[in-house]
C-alpha cells in the first residue's frame, strides 16, 4: 500500500487557500471601486410614465 504524501496534501491546501485569498482581495478591492464610480456616473432621470 502506498504512503500518503502529505507534503503535497499541504501544498495543494497552501495554494488553494493563497488563491482564494487572493480572489476575496480582488472583490474588496472592486467593491471599493464601485462606490466611487457611482458617485462620478450621475443617474439617468427616470421615465415617467402613466401606470394606466
């Protein structure tokens, strides 16, 4: 029966959690962007149309 290899069970955990990491910076970081960007765009005026 063959050896787990646990350096390797390591690094692919090391990795994954480094990527997801990475990927949660990049969403707080786009997420801070937004609001600016929302304040620069003003809002298009909103039809006004009859509910009838």
């Amino acid at each position: 029966m063959a050896k787990p290899n646990y350096a390797f069970a390591k690094r692919q955990r090391d990795l994954a959690k480094k990527q997801k990491k990475e990927e949660k910076l990049k969403q707080k970081a786009e997420a801070q962007q937004r609001p600016a960007q929302a304040e620069e765009l003003p809002q298009p005026p909103a039809d006004k149309t009859p509910n009838e």
